[in-house]
C-alpha cells in the first residue's frame, strides 16, 4: 500500500456548521486529516477548504466519496501536486544571540522569509513554502534555538 | 399576507403534501400545536418521542412517502435519536421537526434546551437550524427533498419558538423548487452492457437483493429482470418483500441467519449481481471468504456504500430502478432464454442444497416460536404486513414468513432496535387503515415501547401484537448458550414479566393466551379477526434458537444447523 499525503480541496457552502459536519465524519469513518485550512472565495457565500490527508489510494477515494456526500460540500477535487501551486506558512520565534543572528537569517536563504520583529535575543519569522520546505527550515531552526512556532495548514491554487 | 413562522411551515407541509404528522407536544412547538389543531393534517399523539419516531417510519416504510414527526425542545428532540439513527441505518424518509428554545437563548443553557443540531448531525443525512422566519419555507421544502431523494434518510429541522412566533409577509411560492439538486446518478451504458456479457458468461449466477431496491422502487423492475435472466435471487434481510417468496428462484434471506441454500449459493457462484446492497457484516460473515469465486457487480445509489466492505468488479452508481431498467431494454424479449440449459446444472446444484438444508425445526409439547409464525403465514396467506421487534422473533419471521410484495416487512435491520415493531406497525396500521398489520414480539422487547397501546387504542389502531413469550431475552440468551457457556447473566426474565393478557385490558385492548400448540391457530384467528388492538401472548419453548447460524467472524458456509442432518 502506497500511503503518502493527499491534498484534497473542498467548495462548500459558507455556513457555520459546514466544518463541523466535515470534522464529523472523518472522525465517524476513522480517517485522519494531517492539516486543515479554510477561508472565503471570492464568492462570500462559498468557502474553500483545504485538507492533507494521509492515507493510500483506496482511502483517499473514501474520504472523497464522504465529502461529496455532505449536502453543503459543493465540490471536492483532489489536488495535484504538479497542476497546482501549494503553499504552507510558519511563524517561528528564535533565540539568538550575536554569534548565532547570521546562522539563522543564512540557514533560510532559499525560503520566503521575512523577519517581523527583532530584538537583541529574539528573532520572530514568518516563513512560507512548500510543505517539505517548512519540514527543513524549521528542523534547522530546532538546532538554532527554535523557541515556538504556529503553522498553517495548506493552501493550494 | 402576513402570516407566523407557524402558519408558514403548516402551509409548507401541506404544499409537500403532508396529511398526517407523528408528534408529542410541548413548550416550545405550542405555536406549531396551535396550528395543527387548525389545520386538516392528521395528528397522531403517541406516548413517547421514541414511538413518534418508529411510527413515522413505520408509515414511511410501508406507504412510501416521507414520515413526518414533530416533537418539542430537549427532552422531546433527545427521546428521538434512536427512532432517528433506526431511520438514518435503513435509508428510511423522514423529516423531523424539533421545537427550540428563542434564538436569544441558544446556548445559554436555557430550560429544555439540547443541541439537537450537534446531536444529530452523525444519524441525520441532513440537518437544519431555522434562524428566520424568512428562510423557514425554503428549508421545509429542501428538507423534503433531501429525505426523499438519492439514497433517503432522515432530515432534521430545528425550530426555535421565536421563529414560529415571528410575522413577515408570505407569498405562496412559485411551483419551481428552490432545493439544492442533488447529483443524478445514470448509470453508465458500457457497464451495463458489460453487464449483460458477464451474465451471459456467467456459469453459475445469483442475483442479492437489499433495501435499496426497496427504498428505490424497483421491485417491479426486478421480478422482470429476473424473469428475463432466470437466475436465482437471495435477498438481505432488508430487502425482504422485492421479490416474491413463492416464485422458484427465490432463495431467501443470506448471512448469519440466513438460508443453508441462499449461503451456499451465494458461496459458490461465479457471478454476484448486487442491487441496493451495502454488505453489512451480518451479511458477509468472514469477508476474506465472502463469495470467493465470485465476480461481483454492484449496483447502489450512493457511491460510498461502493467498495466499503467488499471490493467489486464491477461498480454501477446508480439508483436500482435506473439501472433495471435499461438493463432489461438490453436484454430483450427473450433475455438469456439461451442460457436455460447451460444453467440447468447450477440450479439443480441449488435444488440439491435447497432439500437437504431445509429449513426446519422439531415440535414438541411446548408451542414452537415457528410454529406460529408458520401458521400466521398460512392464515394471511403471506398478505399482511408484519413489523418486527429485534432478536429471535425478528430472525423466526424472516426466515419462516413468506414476503411477496414490497413494503410488507418493517424491521430494523442496520441499527437493530428492539422497541422499534410495535410502533412502526402503528405507523403502518395509520398509512393502511384496512389491511392487516401485525407486530411479531418478544416479550422484552414489546416492553421497550408498550405505552403505543396506548396510542393504538386511542386511535382505533387494529394492530395485532404477537408476542413469542420464552421467558428470556432469547437471542442473547441464545449467544450466552453458544458462547458463554451457558451463563445467563440478566437474560432470563421469566416472573418478571407483566401478565399482558391483564396489560392489554388496563389499556382497552383485547388479551389472548395459550401456551398449547394445538390452540396457536385458533388464538391468531380471534386475534386477527377482532376489531382492534390485541396482544397475543404465546408461550413458547424457552430455549429454542434461530438456525441456521454462521457464528460471528466465521465464513458463510460455516453454519450450524442445529439439527442431525449428516451434512
């Protein structure tokens, strides 16, 4: 069994149950959601909800099948990794101190990353990237003094 | 015209066509209540909110149009989850509606205020918070549709009383629905003409029905099929009464319970046409043995009962009738007439099955629970419509009644509700006030929802109650002997069992009696031929069981028979 992250995009209806009815049955069916993302389209009364799934093929087309079964779910589509772009954002705070300052801004050279606040011995960062690409900065930055960090689930366009 | 939320949804109910309505009032469907008393809809007041939801059922199973129950706030939404979640198991239509407290108070924990939305959200297909009065038509209507359309279920509306309350201008809507369309599933035309060619190849074929063919109204469509391919039929529990029991291709009901032939068939062919069938584990027994050889075409209208439990060759999305449909415009006038000698071989393999795994059972002293359901059988000649309780005397009746129509056999068969019977026959008796409704009973489980007599009586319900008295909960009783030793803990209720005779007459029913074989037959007939409500109580052998049984976990083809038969 080929078990790897599937990223599936759901359309639904903007309303205030539509996540818990989705959180529902992935926790009544048994599946697992690795993370979850969620906001307006540009249409207000539609919400795209994105979700990274693990699980093997067979599952993931269950998953699928449940979705589109939801009466306020309007359309699930799986998402392919080479048709679509996707990204992940981590806001991460840093201990430093003068010696370790550049390692850490060097250490995230091929990232999109902005420093949002400095001081003397904090740095707080906001990263984002493909999901592998978040793995690897922020493994780097657990080695140079990561203190905390909050991530975001998967966007996808 | 300026009308109520209460106006507006009784107006709504009636524009869906509604004539009768389930429910039990209270403090916050007072409006609603209000209503009703004006309105021509029947109302029909049961004792319980577990008994509004099984008769609403009940009514929907037998007639075929969405069951509509209506209960208060709290108390009154929470006593209908398990009529619901029975509902939501066997695709039943239904819409309820719940009383709420005043949109102000949601979520304050105000007086009989429950979270019914969040409760119900896993057993309804769908569910509705009314926050305006201007949205209440629209979402009646797109309940309706919901219930009824695609693979049914049970729809949930909640009312808070200040919508009910509120005024606005109303104007009857225009015909065209405003409801959500939910996706038509055609099925493909290369599957089926895939599917003609594996039938056609098909050496030793069986056809398995489930409810779907019932909830999709296509027995009709099936007993053509049938006609056209000649091959044998089994049937899940609950798609007992598509086909008819007295036609010779029928082979009953599969699984644990099922027919030695029907399992053996369905163990040994080649070929496994499903219609309407989700493979519930009482079905399949072991699913690594399940119809090994088989290929398997699937038919189902909803696309994650596909593939769920058991992988298929061949899957078609597709409601049954749709797919009958077309199949039996390919088939043509003469359908597989070709084939008649090249199946002989198979179907006197079935015959060979079908003697020496006769269903059967010993008489003795003591009445025979088969016996009376035999005899019942006879005495209806198979043209009643019989609810069941769950355990044994659900088992006994579907394996020895003989169903030919459809929509004749209310039972719960996915979530197994004991309690579920008696109501759902009164449901029954309301949508068929002419025919004969019958509720087969255990005494534990009759006792589950023994205040409908009440409701029964009250509105002149004839429905006859026919308990199988063993003293015991049997079947647990019956899985205590096999598996446990014989321990019973907490099954045996013999003494502690009201006298139902005098239970009957406390609540102006008619009590019959007889623990004597040769009186079975005259005590159904009084009880059948009086005016109204009747319990029946027979005392029966107290440690019978149901056979054939495949233990759980075990293969299809691994029954016991509880008998000497030398197989």
């Amino acid at each position: 069994m080929n078990v790897r992250n599937h990223t599936i995009s759901l359309l639904v209806k903007n309303k205030p149950d539509v996540l818990a009815r989705i959180s529902g049955i992935l926790s009544a069916k048994g599946f697992n959601i690795e993370n979850i993302s969620a906001n307006v389209t540009m249409n207000p009364d539609i919400t795209k909800i994105t979700m990274v799934a693990k699980g093997d093929t067979a599952t993931i087309v269950k998953i699928e099948k449940e979705m589109k079964k939801l009466i306020d779910v309007i359309d699930v589509i799986r998402v392919k990794e080479k048709n679509a772009i996707q990204r992940e954002m981590a806001l991460v705070r840093v201990k430093i101190n003068r010696k370790t300052r550049d390692d850490v801004t060097k250490s995230l050279d091929s990232l999109q990353c902005r420093i949002l606040d400095e001081s003397s011995d904090r740095l707080l960062l906001e990263i984002t990237g493909e999901t592998g690409e978040i793995d690897q900065a922020l493994t780097s930055l657990e080695a140079l003094g990561m203190e905390d960090m909050s991530r975001s689930g998967v966007v996808v366009l | 015209m300026e009308l109520n939320g209460a106006q507006i949804l009784v107006r709504t109910l009636m524009e869906e066509g509604v004539d009768t309505i389930f429910g039990y009032p209270g403090g916050s469907v007072l409006d609603i209540y209000d209503q009703l008393f004006q309105s021509p809809i029947r109302h029909i007041l049961a004792r319980h909110e577990q008994g509004v939801t099984h008769a609403a059922d009940g009514y929907a199973r037998a007639s075929g149009k969405t069951g509509v129950c209506i209960v208060t706030s709290g108390p009154g939404a929470t006593n209908t989850i398990t009529g619901i979640t029975t509902a939501f198991m066997d695709s039943i239509p239904m819409v309820i509606l719940t009383g709420q407290v005043p949109t102000q108070f949601i979520g304050t924990d105000a007086f009989q205020e429950a979270d019914i939305i969040g409760i119900t959200r896993p057993c309804t297909k769908h569910n509705f918070l009314v926050r305006r009065v201007d949205e209440l038509a629209r979402t009646i209507r797109e309940a309706f549709y919901i219930a009824s359309s695609g693979r049914p279920g049970p729809v949930l509306v909640d009312l808070p009383k200040d919508v009910m309350q509120a005024r606005m201008e109303y104007q009857d809507v225009p015909a065209k629905r405003q409801a959500r369309k939910e996706p038509v599933f055609l099925p493909d035309t290369a599957d089926l003409e895939q599917t003609v060619a594996m039938l056609k190849e098909a050496k030793n074929p069986v056809i398995l029905v489930g409810g779907g063919v019932l909830r999709g109204r296509a027995s009709a469509e099936l007993r053509e099929f049938v006609r056209k391919v000649k091959m044998p039929v089994a049937s899940t529990l609950m798609g007992l009464g598509s086909f008819p029991a007295d036609d010779p291709l029928w082979l009953g009901m599969v699984g644990m319970h099922g027919m030695y032939y029907a399992n053996m068939a369905v163990s040994n062919c080649d070929l496994l046409v499903t219609l309407g069938v989700r493979f519930s584990d009482r079905v399949t027994g072991k699913l690594s043995t399940f119809a090994p050889r088989a290929k398997i075409i699937q038919v189902d209208v909803d696309a994650t009962s596909i593939n769920k439990n058991v992988l298929v060759h061949l899957p078609i999305v597709s409601d049954c009738k749709s797919a009958l449909v077309q199949l039996n415009t390919m088939l043509g006038n003469n359908g597989l007439e070709d084939l008649r000698e090249s199946r002989k071989q198979w179907l006197d393999q079935i015959e060979t099955w079908r003697v020496e795994g006769a269903l059967t059972y010993t008489r003795g002293e003591l009445i025979k629970p088969q016996m009376v359901i035999e005899t019942l059988n006879r005495l209806t000649r198979g043209d009643a419509i019989i609810a069941t309780e769950v355990g044994q005397n659900q088992m006994w009746t579907a394996q020895f009644y003989r169903f030919n129509e459809p929509n004749t056999f209310l039972t719960s068969g996915g979530l197994g509700t004991m309690g579920y019977g008696f109501p759902a026959a009164i449901g029954a008796q309301v949508a068929f006030p002419d025919r004969l409704v019958v509720d087969i009973a255990g005494d534990g489980s009759i006792q589950m929802n023994i205040q409908e007599l009440a409701t029964a009586v009250k509105h002149n319900l004839p429905v006859k109650i026919v308990i199988l008295n063993n003293g015991y909960l049997g079947m647990v009783r019956q899985w205590q002997e096999l598996f446990y030793e014989k321990r019973y803990s907490h099954t045996n209720i013999s003494g502690q069992v009201p006298d139902f005779v005098k239970l009957a007459e406390a609540y102006g029913a008619l009590g019959l009696r007889t623990a004597d074989p040769d009186e079975v037959e005259s005590v159904l007939k009084k009880g059948i031929e009086a005016s109204g409500p009747v319990i029946m109580d027979f005392l029966v052998e107290p440690e019978e069981k149901v056979y054939p049984m495949v233990n759980p976990g075990a293969a299809l083809t691994e029954m016991q028979l509880g008998r000497e038969t030398g197989l």
